[in-house]
C-alpha cells in the first residue's frame, strides 16, 4: 500500500541542514567581499609577475649594452611589448635602475643580517657570512654589475636610500669585526677599512668570476670565506676546522 503524501516527513529546509551540521550560510556580502579578495590576490600575481619580466628584460640589457645605451624601446622589444606596458608598471627608465640596486643592495643586507644573527662565534658567522655574501653575487651576478657600474645614472634622489642601506651593510659587517676583536678572536688594525676590504672581496666578483671557469661557485665562496679569516688574524688550525665542518655539511645535504 502506497503511503500517503501526509505522512511522509517533510525534507528539512537548506537553512535547517546547515544549521545541523554546525555551519552558516554566508550572506551575499560575504560572498561577494571573498569574491573580490580572490580578484584582487590574482589581480596582483598578474601584476608583480609582470614587473619581474620587465625587470629580468633590463637586467640582461644594462648588463650587455649599459644603462646609458638601453632604450625602453629595446626593453619592450624584448618582451614583444610596446613602451606603454613599460610605463604602466616604471614611472620611467630610471626607476627600473632603481629597483634593481636596490634589489642587490637589500640581499646583500639581508644575507649578513642572517649570517650575524645566527648561533656561534664571530668567528664562524664571518666565515659563513663571507661564503653567502660570495654565493649571493655569484648567483645575482648581473644585478650586482648594473648596481656597482651604474650608480652614477641615477639622480640624487634616488641614490639616497641606497647609499643609506649601502651603509647599514658596512656597519653590520663593522659590528662583527668589533665582536671579534673584543672576544680576542680576530686581530685588526682598523675595522673599518677591513670590512671595505672584505666587501671587496665579495663585491668585486661580478667583474672576474665565469660559470665556464675553472673553479666551481662553492668552490670559489670557500676560499673567500678563509682568506677572509685569515685577514683577519684567524689561525690556520682554526680555518682547517671550518673548513671540514662545512664539507660535513655539505657532504650530508640531499
């Protein structure tokens, strides 16, 4: 026998269901505000890739031909662009300059903050300072050339915050030095010009170092990091036992 239409349960309504499970159904608003966060985090990814492409196109070209002989054209060409979509996302050429020495300037900061701040003796952090700081310009040799080669191109202006983080690089490395010294570990006659010394050391190899050259990029950041302690007074028993720490190290990454 068929069971009537009376009897039979009604089905519990959308809003009784999700009130059961515990859930809440969001309003149109709600709804609508998720819609457009996920609009603009998207909106946003479009355009920071875009600047990246804009920024690696100049890189290439200030590096090869110079600042001076690289027209925006020849960027947007690069990119099959015109010079609108460059001017959409860089007031102009020199601002492209700009992000890009600043862009070498705050990871080389960066990489010695890391290497300071982390657990050991001044000793140990300046060696592993000076190999990241080697690794750093080996790997981003290209920024690292238009920053050293063409900071004149930029205006006044614009070169103030670089010199400003320009400096917090030497004072940090100064600041290591000074531990150094008071912990009886390094001997120097003059901090400051010592960390010039060393800044050179790692900064001037944008200029010398080949990926075809006879030494590895590792390779080359070791001898750095120990001729590095040994300017500064470390002994070689010292240096021998970094160094064998370090490829124990590696010896064990995957």
């Amino acid at each position: 026998m068929k069971r009537s239409e009376a009897n039979t349960p009604a089905a519990p309504s959308k809003a009784r269901r999700i009130a059961r499970a515990g859930g809440k159904t969001p309003s149109p608003v709600r709804r609508r505000a998720a819609a457009d966060g996920d609009a603009t985090s998207i909106r946003n990814q479009v355009i920071a890739f875009k600047r990246e492409q804009i920024i690696l196109a100049a890189v290439e070209l200030f590096f090869s031909n110079g600042y001076q002989q690289t027209t925006l054209d020849e960027v947007a060409s690069k990119l099959d662009m015109t010079k609108p979509f460059i001017y959409y996302h860089f007031k102009d050429k020199e601002a492209l300059l700009c992000e890009i020495s600043q862009r070498a300037i705050c990871e080389a900061v960066k990489t010695l903050k890391t290497a300071l701040d982390a657990p050991g003796t001044p000793t140990e952090r300046l060696y592993w300072a000076m190999k990241a700081l080697m690794m750093g310009v080996i790997e981003q040799q290209r920024y690292t050339a238009v920053f050293f080669r063409e900071q004149k191109n930029l205006s006044e202006a614009a070169r103030g915050p670089i010199y400003a983080q320009h400096r917090e690089y030497d004072q940090l490395l100064v600041s290591l030095l000074n531990e150094g010294i008071r912990k009886r570990e390094f001997t120097i006659a003059d901090p400051h010009i010592c960390a010039l010394g060393l800044s050179g050391m790692t900064g001037w190899a944008y200029n010398w170092y080949r990926p075809e050259g006879r030494l590895a990029a590792s390779a080359i950041s070791e001898l750095i990091a120990e001729m590095a302690l040994r300017a500064v007074g470390v002994g070689a028993k010292k240096i021998k036992a970094l160094a064998a720490k370090a490829a124990a190290a590696s010896a064990i990454q995957p």
